[in-house]
C-alpha cells in the first residue's frame, strides 16, 4: 500500500481518532461506489495493525449524524446480543466503531466531510459474485441473524437514512410520470419495456397493503443485501459480519430477502445485453431460502414466509423501474457507460421477473419444505 495520490489526507483525519501507534499507510480499498473506503496502517507495538476509514458520502446521505446515529446504535445493540451469550471473538462478529478524540462516533470535519473509523476485520473477506452456493446461503444466513438480533431494538425508531427507498408505489409514480412527461423522447424506444411494467402495476400495492393492514411488521433491515456487504471467514466460509450499515433502516423483512434473490439469483452482470443468459439460478435460490430461514425463520409470521417468493419478482421488478425511470429522465441518477446502459439494465431486471415467475411453483416449493 502506498499513501501517494490519495484523494484525502488520511494522516491528518487518523488525528482525530483514538489510535494509538504511528501511521504507516492507507490505499483505497474495497469495491464500494458511494463512499470513499480506505484500508490505513499503523505501527503498534512492533507491528501491523488495520483500520477502515470511511468518507460518509453527503451528497446521497443528506444526514450524516443521523446515518451514524443508527449505526451506532444498531453496531452497540448486536455487541450486547453477542456478549449475553458469551460469543467468541466479537470484534469480527460485529463492525466495531473506534470513537474520536472527544469519544464521538464519528468525526466532522472543518471542510464539511464526515469520517468514521472502524476496527479491520481480520481473515475474512468480501466477494462480488457469487460463484457457488455455499456462499448464497451463507450470506442468507448472516443477513438473517442480523434481522434477528435487531428485532428488538428499543425505542426510538432508527432514522430513514434514504427516505422511501423501498416505497414500490412512489417508485412506479415515478415512472409512469417519467413515460407522461418523456423529457429525452425515449419512451417510444423502450416501448415494450414499458408495457411490461404497466401490466405488472398490480405488484407494487401487494406488500404495502399488507403493511397497511398490520399483517407484515416493520421491521429493522438492511437494505442493501449482496453478497459483498458480508465478510466470509477465510477459514470457515462462515458469513461472519454484515458490514455497509448506511442503509439500515425501518423496512420490511421480506424487502431484504427480495434483494438477496435479485443480486443473487442473476447469473450475469448487472446490464448483460444477451437477455438469454438471464436465466434465475434456482440452486442460488434453494441455498438463500435455507440459509435465510435458518436463522430469520424463528421470527418472521406466517404472512411474511408466505411471500418471500413474491418478494423476489417484486424487488426485482422495482430496481428495473427504477433504471427504466432514470432512462427516461436523461440517466441523472445511475452512472452509465454507454448509450441506453439503464434501459440494458432494466431489461435485465423484467427479464428475471419473469424467469422468477416461470420457477414460481418450483420456488414455492423450496420454501414450504425449507419452513417444515
């Protein structure tokens, strides 16, 4: 690692926290795209000790001090959960945050930047894709334990740090406003695309009625559920820590399940142009729901076991009016690489939808024997 060519001055932000040594280095690391993530080295008592040090990006989350307000208090409630029952090794269990020079979580800085630091978790690591299924359920699990041991998180409400985010209705609103007003006259390209999502409109209300009416609980999720944002143990494969905790916020259980078939279901990338590859991994799919309910099946209701199907086509078909919504307005919110790279990637997307759809009977059938 090298500190030359670094877009901030780590050595001066490491000042502010309660770290004791002298600083080595610090290079970019991790595959992140929303803020800056740095691995940086100090010399303690004759050898290598690592920390992660964040920039909290500003710009996506308007409320810094709330977004770590959360993590804090989500990070203390799981460290409790882990020490009642006598847990090994706890500082890898659980992202572990090392408190500033006046004992504050995080660090603001005079040119308007928040840091935090976190301790490094040690022989574990983050994959983007997942290769086999043994990760998937895994991961499932991890994500699932971590619903868990939130579940009784007291008073008061976590914030919203990206208000809506799930809100299905309001992101469909969006697009059928997209399509009316078609400020870049796209629409007629993507036609069929859009056809595809008007005749699915029904999905959007499902869970959200179900919320309405007291039969699916909010609960505390988090919301950006790839296999990435767990750390697997290098020896075990163990799902070891859930990490990326800006997101966690109010939600619904069966929001972060949908998203861990989504991403992991997908045997290609993101924005694939041959659409016949786009084929769900039903060996994926059979190794998330058993990991998932592993751990999750003990509190989860009736009604939400009974939609983790559902859940899959409907996360699934939001990200994909969600590209289809920012195509249209002129690709102002996801980077692009190419002419129509969000329209690729919600063709994508619908395509999944309706391969979840066509597995639907075979995917319903995994769950009811994976909840026997």
């Amino acid at each position: 690692m090298a500190t030359t060519h670094l877009k901030h001055d780590l050595r001066a932000v490491a000042t502010h926290f309660q770290i004791a040594g002298e600083f080595k280095e610090a290079a970019p690391y991790g595959s992140g795209h929303i803020n800056d993530t740095y691995a940086v080295v100090f010399n303690q008592n004759g050898g290598s000790v690592r920390y992660i040090f964040q920039r909290i990006n500003h710009s996506i989350f308007k409320n810094p001090a709330a977004l770590m307000e959360n993590v804090e208090r989500v990070t203390s409630h799981v460290r409790r959960k882990l020490e009642a029952r006598n847990a090994d090794q706890i500082t890898r269990r659980v992202l572990t945050l090392v408190p500033t020079r006046e004992g504050r979580p995080w660090h603001a800085g005079a040119d308007g930047n928040h840091w935090r630091c976190y301790l490094f978790v040690e022989q574990a690591a983050t994959y983007d894709q997942i290769t086999k299924a043994t990760q998937a359920r895994e991961a499932a699990k991890a994500f699932g334990l971590f619903q868990r041991q939130l579940a009784d998180l007291p008073s008061p409400r976590l914030h919203e740090t990206i208000p809506n985010f799930h809100h299905s209705r309001r992101r469909f609103d969006a697009l059928r406003a997209a399509i009316e007003e078609d400020a870049c006259n796209r629409a007629a390209t993507v036609k069929q695309e859009i056809d595809f999502c008007l005749r699915h409109e029904p999905m959007v209300d499902v869970l959200l009625d179900l919320q309405a009416r007291g039969l699916v609980p909010e609960r505390v999720t988090h919301n950006d559920t790839k296999l990435n944002n767990v750390m697997l143990d290098d020896a075990t494969s163990e799902g070891i820590c859930v990490i990326d905790l800006d997101t966690v916020m109010p939600g619904l259980a069966l929001y972060d399940f949908g998203d861990m078939c989504r991403t992991g279901c997908s045997p290609t990338a993101e924005d694939e142009r041959d659409l016949a590859k786009v084929v769900a991994r039903m060996d994926i799919f059979e190794a998330l729901v058993r990991g998932y309910l592993a751990t999750a099946g003990e509190f989860l209701n009736t009604v939400e076991k009974d939609h983790l199907v559902f859940s899959a086509r409907l996360i699934t078909f939001e990200i994909g009016i969600r590209f289809l919504t920012d195509h249209l307005q002129g690709d102002q919110y996801f980077k692009i690489h190419r002419e129509g790279h969000n329209a690729d990637r919600a063709r994508v997307q619908f395509k999944m939808v309706e391969s979840f759809e066509q597995h639907g009977a075979a995917m319903d059938k995994v769950v009811k024997e994976s909840n026997d």
